[in-house]
C-alpha cells in the first residue's frame, strides 16, 4: 500500500539521520545544534519519504516527542501537499487516521491533538464531493463501542476533533473558491454537532473536563457563523455553566464567540432573550468585586462589553426594551467604574471604554427627531460617565502609587490616554455644558476652604479639561477666563498634578494667543516649572506652545524668558534643551532685528566659544559628543527663528489674519550668526570630516536654516555651495546631498545664484558617479540621495542637464543600476528620478539622446523588478516608470518591450510567451489611465512569482 511502512525502500543511513536530528531537537542542549536539526526535519516533513516514516513515529514504542514529529509531519503532507496523494487512497489514509486516534485517545495528549488536525486537514480537502457527511461520520464512528478504549477517552478524542476542525478551516491555505464550498458544507453539518454537544452539557453525569471540551469546541464552531437561532440553546447552556469556576473561562469565550458574530444581529428575538440573562450576572459581579476575583470581574464584563458594543443599534432600536438595554448600559456603567486602581487592583474598566463610543456613534446616527429622544435618556447617563471616568483617572496616594512597579505605571499611563481620548469623544455629545460642569466642580473644590481637598481630585478634573482642550477648539468656551483665573489658586504640591497643571496651559495655548491680557496669570508658574527637573518635559512642551502660539505678544516677557532658559540650557539641567531652543526661536523671531541679535549674541555666544575650543582638542568620543550637542541647539534655534512674521497657514489651508511688523532692511540675523560662525564650522569639519553624525549636525544647521530662511538664505548660497563641494569630494556622505537637494530647490531657478548652484551640482554629480565606478553597493544612502538630488534637479531647473559637463549618459546609467538595489527607499527614489526625466525629453536634448539610445536597458531593469527582483510593494513606483514610458516614448516602448520581453525565462520562468505579449499589449493600450497600468503590473508580478490566484497574493 502507498502508505504502509516498508524499510527496505529507505537506506538505513537515513533512519540514523532521523533518529539523530530529533534526538538533538528534543535533547541537545546547544542551541546552534537544535536549529540545524529543526531545519533538517522540516526538510524532511516535506519529502516524499515522509510519508513512510511519519507512521513508523507513531508506533507506541516511541517517546511522545517523536511521535508528536510524526503527527506533525503527516499533517504536514495532507494540508501542503494534498495534490501529491492519489484519490484511490483517500479512503486508506482516512481509515488510518481514524485508528491511530483511537489509539491515542488514552495516551499523549499533544499527539492526539496533531492527528486530529491531521484528520480535520483530510476531511476540508475532501468535503463535500469525496467525503460527504465527514462530520456525521466521524460522531458515528467515536461514539461506537469497540477497539478497547473506554468511552469517555473516545468522547474526549471526539470533542477534540471536532474542535479542530473548524480551527483547521480558518488557518487553512484552501483556494477561496474551495474556501466557500467547504464552509457551506460545515454549516450543513451544524446539525450533526449541535445534539451532541447539548447532550454531553446537560447531562448530569457528565464530567467536568468533558463539558470544558464541549465548552471549546461549542467556542470554536460559532466562528463559522453558526446563525445565533440555531445555537441559542448551547448559548443559554453557556450561561448555566458560568457558576462553576471550572467551567467559567470556556463558558465566558464561548458566550463571547457566539454573540460577537457579524451575522447574529439578525436574530433580534434571540438577542432579546440574552439581555436578562446578562442582567441576572450582576449578582455573581458584585460577588466577585467584593471578593477580588477579577478573573471572573473580567469574564462577566467582556459579556455585557460584547453584547452592548457588537448590538447596541440593535437593542436600541427596541423602543418597548428600552428600560433592559439601558439596565445593560448601566451593568457596563458598573464595570467602567468598578473599585481600584487600574491596573493593579482591577483589569476590568479598559475594556468598557470602546462600548461607550460605540453607542454614541449609534445615537448621533439616527435622524433627528430619534436622537432628541435618545438624547434624553443617554445625556445624563454620559455626564455620570465623566464623573466616572475623572475617579477612574485619579492617581492612587503617593505611598501607593511608589509601590508599583515601572510596568504598572506605564500601564496607567497609557490608560489614562484611553480615558482622554474617551472624554476628547464625549463632548462631541455633551458640548460646551460639559466643560461647565468640569468648571464648576473644580471651582467648588480649590474654593471651598471648610473641605480639604487631594490633589488627585484637582487633578483629574484639570486632566478633563486638558483632555477636551488639547484637540478641540474651546476658544468660545465662556468657562476659559474662569479656568485660567483658578489655576493660580492650585495649591501645586505634588509632580503629577504640577505636570498636568504645565500640560493644561500648553493645551490653552491658542486660546491665550486671542485673551493675552491672560498671560501674566500663567507664564510665572510656566517659568518657576522650567527649574524643576520633573517637570521638564511638560513645563518645556508647554513653554514651546505659548512662544509659538503667543509670540507677539509676548515681548515684555521676552528678557525673563530668556534669562531663565539659558539657565537651564548652560547648566544642561534638562533633557529637552533642544524644545527650549525651539521655544527661543519662536520667541525671537517678534522681536525687532536688534533685538533678535544682541539675544543671539547672549545666547549663543558661550557656545560658541566652547565649540571654538572643542575645534582645537584631538578628536575623542568624549568632545564628539559635545560638539554634536552645540551644533543641535544651533539647529533647533534656527529651525523656529523666522522673521518674515508669516504664521503657518490654517487648518482649512486658508492664510490667517497676521501680526505684522514693518520689514526690516539688512540681513537676516541668522545669517548674520551663521556668517560669523562660517569659519569655526569649517574648522569643527576638517577635524570631523570622517564622522557622518558629526558632519551630519553641520549639514542639519544649515538645511534647518535653508527651509526657515527660504530665500533669505540667499547671503550665503556662495559660501555655503563651495563648502559643500569640498566636504562631498573629500569624503561622500549623503547629509550632503540632502542639503544639496535642498539649496537646488530653493535657489536653483534664481539667475544670481545658478552658477554657484549649477558648479555645486556638476561637481556632486561628478564625484557620485566615480563611486558608482568603484561599486555603490556600499553605499545605499548615498545612492537614494543622489537620485532624490537628481529627481529634484530635473523638477526645479532642467538647464542644469544642458552642461556640457555633465555626464548624462552616465547618470541615466546609475539610475538603472540603482532600480536593482535590495534597498525600497532607494529604488523608489530612483522611480522617482525616471518618472521627472521621461517628461523633459523634448525640451532638453542630452536627454532625449541618452533616453533613445539605452531606453532598452531602463525597460529590462524595470520588467526585471516586475518578474520578481525586486518586492511586490514596490510594483506601484514601477508601473509609474512605464506609465512615462508610453506616455512619451510610445514608439520606442513597443520595440523595447518586444525586444527585452523576448527571450525565454525573462523576466521569470513562471510565465508563457503568450503571457508576456498580452501584458506588453496591455501596457501599450493605456497612455491615460495610471491606476489601471497599475494594476496590469501587479498581476503580471503575481503570474511572474508563481503567485496569481492564490490566497496570500489576495491577501498582501
């Protein structure tokens, strides 16, 4: 027989290498040797003599180990390799399967469970044709008597395969079409595992680790979309179980299943009938919250959780069950506000919060009239769940709160930006009389002097209004000037609620840009934080805000501003210098020119004079470091110092109304910095040349400059373009070129600065292109940012490919040499580089001549990509290519495609002469429709790679 055991086929050299690979797999403690085992033998699972040696693993003499590998390996064959195996031997293999679970009905549980998928594998390749009614069959089978094995063993293998089945059927590789077949047939045989199951879960007698199993399997089945009606008896069975401790998890997952199915929002009559039976879990609750049990806490939640967040349009839409659902809501309300301190006394409350967006998405849903109505009922409900929700957030006490580990803190953390988020949501409901209340309340609090206060309550109600204000615009909010009246008042004696308190100003901050008369209040206590190293990261964040927000109005503060951060930024107190920096640059920026520069000149003054002795030290990490530091506040400072007095544009893209100051004639006053500090950055570069982080902080200052400056920057393209010339032909390092990119975009179209730029750019190209001599693999930063320079070039001023100095022909070479790198970011820029070449062929010669002669080979780098050299993300950026292509040199394409596409095995293996010419016909048609070349290219990859019609190609 095709799968009995027959040694005498295998040469015993291989049994030796079996016995030994798994030996080493199990027992070897050298990890190197269990992974050249593990790689031999999944080699061996798959060869054809697997199919001998998997039955011999089996044999009862064997360890569970090996006889596990077996089991592994014949399940292996059957799901990968189904095709392999002759139909006249279904019959056979289906035979054996069922003898050796039999077997192992009463021995190693992890075998048993491999055989079993083995067998669920089999009957999904042969159901419905070969192996109509499988699972009939298989109940029929176990529930026989016969073959020694007591009944409650064959009841369990039973159970175990009919609760692989379904498992197997989700991670499957079945073809969709085969997907579809297959789950019908399962749904028709519902009907042979539903009795059983609730004769085995309400029978008395039965044992517990039974009912589990039954539990498990019930779990598994429902996710084939079993409808709700035909299993609602199981369901309610699920529920009678809930009681039994050891029955609880499986009874809760199966619960869980069955109700969160897309399909059973149909059943309303059913769903109906759970809600009570959900209601009478409120007692074992309070039980379990009284007792600490959050296992079951937890369980009870995700049931109600479940019903309320996967049918609340559903429940609501009940109008004569009102009174129940809201009972529900109210059961959820329980669990959101459930005693203790997430996550350390309780884990319950986080998963209620995503039911409560739901349910107001489904109230705002309804048409008007239905929402007013709803409106009335669920406004309150959603003001006692802010109230519940702020309890929720409060810290525990100090003592507390130094107990918990590191891990429970970020817990905490990350919860309370759930509850922020949550809150951020619900004033979309509650509006403006939300942050009244929030007002109100915290009024009360710092100004009722008979009651003390904690510091937790102040706050989280302050984390309330923090939470509405960082993303909603509360600027006609008439509860503002109140709130910023009370905060001076805060009794600030604790580093939570002092970051909070930092955190709630920063979130105001464009509402001081409109009430600056306001400032004075709260800009002290902002300054007096920036001295607390605890408080640098909210009191530096905040600060940033009101410089950047408030900037014009903010002169008169502009000398203590200024004073206490370069305190803070000499001594290195903090960790957020380089946000200072950034705060400065907002703040300088609306100040008169003078101004600015005898700042500047305080300021940065002993940094310079540090960099000017770092300059002259022997390299060392230790003065690397330093430098490194100087040249970053530099950058920060120059990324926010703008004096054009043009604030950013609005959110609806249209230009806001502007503070302007009359201009101002000379120099920018950072190029006025940057002139005076040329020299010294030439210097720091001759030592540090060889450092790409060093020389990486000097090309940051002057590209952060280039962007903020804009054509401001124009003093010192000269200076600027000679120097980067002379870094990049000493030692190539991509920084460079990104600040080329850069200086070409901005000033390459301006007469008086082109043949600074055109020399810069010429010399770049040139130095590039010997080390593509040498070879560029090496070198793939380099390589992206000289095709994202050229791309640039061509886009900004396409003159500069007219240089009689510049190698064209050899650039366009690079290009396709770089469509074969490994590295995405590089190809893609490469893409991106032809996409801006192709158009300009008829405008500038050179190119149109290099474009002609080797087109070709840019046609076969690019088909090389497609037919699987390069990845499948990337086909969108390759079909851009050949888009250009046809759209400009359609003629040629015709004759490149046919020519490149002509030899066989190009550009794969895997796809016919006929293939290939409907895909060159298709690409040729479409000199319009981008997004349909797209998707001509990404099935001619899929065909190419072996992988069209398969489920991952459907999947990725």
């Amino acid at each position: 027989m095709f799968f009995c055991l027959d040694t005498h086929e295998f040469q015993s050299f291989f049994w030796l290498f079996l016995f030994a690979a798994l030996h080493q797999l199990y027992y070897d403690p050298n990890i190197e040797n269990k992974n050249l085992a593990q790689k031999w033998l999944m080699q061996a699972q798959v060869s054809p003599q697997a199919w001998q040696f998997c039955w011999a693993l089996l044999s009862p003499d064997k360890v569970p180990e090996i006889q596990y590998f077996g089991a592994s390996a014949l399940h292996t064959k059957i799901s990968r390799y189904w095709s392999d195996i002759p139909t006249d031997q279904y019959e056979s293999l289906k035979s054996q399967l069922f003898s050796q679970i039999a077997c192992f009905s009463s021995g190693s549980k992890m075998v048993l469970t491999r055989l079993c998928v083995a067998l669920a594998s089999l009957a999904l390749n042969t159901m419905p044709e070969a192996w109509p009614g499988a699972v009939a069959e298989m109940v029929r089978v176990f529930q026989e008597e016969g073959g020694g094995v007591d009944g409650r063993a064959r009841c369990l293998a039973l159970l175990e395969l009919l609760t692989v089945l379904p498992e197997e059927f989700q991670t499957s590789r079945l073809p969709q079409y085969r997907k579809g077949q297959v789950r019908g047939a399962l749904g028709r045989e519902w009907g042979s595992v539903c009795p059983l199951l609730q004769q085995l879960l309400r029978r008395t007698d039965s044992p517990g680790a039974v009912k589990a199993r039954v539990l498990r399997c019930l779990s598994s089945w429902v996710l084939l979309d079993v409808p709700l009606s035909e299993s609602e008896g199981l369901v309610h069975d699920c529920f009678s179980a809930l009681p039994d401790p050891e029955l609880f998890d499986t009874a809760v997952e199966a619960i869980v299943n069955a109700i969160s199915q897309p399909d059973s929002q149909r059943y309303v009559n059913t769903l109906l009938k759970l809600v009570p039976q959900v209601l009478a879990l409120q007692e074992q609750l309070q039980e379990a919250v009284q007792n600490g049990d959050m296992e079951t806490c937890h369980g009870i939640c995700r049931i109600a959780v479940t019903l309320g967040e996967n049918h609340s349009r559903t429940l609501l839409e009940q109008v004569d069950h009102w009174q129940s659902f809201l009972a529900l809501v109210n059961m959820i309300m329980f669990c959101t506000g459930i005693p203790g301190h997430y996550p350390v006394n309780e884990t319950t409350s986080s998963l209620t919060l995503t039911f409560w967006y739901t349910l107001q998405d489904e109230i705002m849903s309804f048409e008007s009239d239905k929402q007013s109505v709803y409106l009335q009922v669920y406004r309150p409900v959603y003001f006692q769940l802010v109230d519940v929700l702020l309890h929720k957030a409060q810290f525990p006490s100090d003592q507390e709160y130094a107990s918990w580990s590191s891990d429970e803190k970020e817990q905490f953390r990350i919860y309370r930006v759930d509850i922020s988020d949550t809150l951020m949501y619900v004033y979309e409901m509650l509006g403006s009389e939300l942050l009244s209340n929030l007002y109100d309340k915290l009024g009360r609090l710092l100004t009722n002097a008979d009651q003390p206060t904690s510091w937790q309550h102040t706050e989280a109600l302050l984390y309330g209004f923090q939470s509405i204000a960082e993303t909603i615009d509360v600027n006609y909010s008439d509860v503002i000037p109140g709130l910023i009246g009370l905060i001076p008042r805060i009794n600030i004696n604790n580093v939570q609620l002092a970051d909070t308190v930092m955190f709630t100003i920063g979130a105001l901050a464009e509402w001081l840009a409109d009430h600056p008369v306001m400032l004075s209040s709260v800009l002290p206590l902002v300054l007096q934080a920036l001295g607390n190293p605890d408080l640098s990261v909210s009191s530096v964040s905040t600060l940033k805000k009101i410089c950047r927000e408030c900037k014009y109005d903010l002169p008169p503060f502009a000398t203590n501003i200024v004073a206490v951060s370069q305190v803070l930024i000499r001594s290195n107190a903090t960790s957020q210098c380089m946000w200072l920096m950034q705060a400065l640059g907002f703040l300088l920026s609306a100040l008169p020119v003078e101004d600015i520069l005898r700042n500047l000149h305080s300021l940065i003054t002993p940094y310079i004079q540090q960099l000017e002795k770092l300059a002259d030290e022997t390299p060392n990490p230790s003065n690397k470091l330093a430098i490194i530091h100087i040249l970053g506040l530099l950058s920060n400072l120059f990324t926010t110092l703008d004096i054009s007095k043009q604030d950013d544009e609005s959110a609806d893209g249209s230009a806001p109304p502007v503070k302007t100051v009359p201009p101002t004639p000379g120099p920018n006053p950072v190029v006025v910095v940057l002139q005076q500090v040329f020299a010294l950055i030439q210097t720091v570069l001759s030592k540090w040349l060889n450092d790409s982080q060093v020389v990486e902080a000097v090309c940051a200052i002057f590209e952060k400059s280039v962007k903020t400056l804009l054509h401001d920057f124009a003093p010192m393209v000269s200076q600027l373009s000679e120097m980067l010339g002379q870094m990049y032909s000493t030692i190539p390092q991509a920084s460079a070129l990104d600040l080329t990119r850069q200086m070409v975009h901005i000033f390459a179209s301006e007469t008086d600065h082109f043949p600074p730029i055109k020399a810069l750019f010429e010399l770049v190209t040139s130095v590039t292109l010997s080390i593509f001599q040498q070879g560029p693999r090496d070198h793939p930063d380099i390589v992206d940012s000289f095709m994202q320079l050229q791309a640039q070039a061509l886009k900004r001023k396409p003159d500069l490919f007219l240089s009689e100095s510049l190698d064209v022909k050899a650039v366009f070479h690079c290009g396709v040499l770089s469509l074969k790198f490994p590295e995405a970011p590089t190809v893609k820029s490469t893409c991106l580089f032809f996409t801006e070449l192709l158009p300009r062929c008829s405008d500038v010669p050179p190119l149109a001549r290099v474009v002609q002669e080797d087109g070709k080979l840019l046609v076969q780098a690019v088909l090389e990509g497609i037919g699987g050299g390069a990845s499948r993300s990337l086909m969108d950026q390759f079909a851009e290519v050949l888009f250009c292509l046809n759209k400009h040199c359609f003629s040629l394409l015709a004759v490149w495609l046919k020519e490149a596409l002509q030899p066989p095995g190009f550009p794969s293996t895997r796809v016919t002469a006929e293939q290939k010419d409907n895909f060159s016909q298709q690409i040729l048609r479409e000199r319009v429709n981008k997004r349909r070349v797209k998707d001509i290219v990404k099935e001619f990859t899929l065909l190419c790679r072996g992988l069209h019609g398969t489920e991952y190609a459907a999947e990725y």
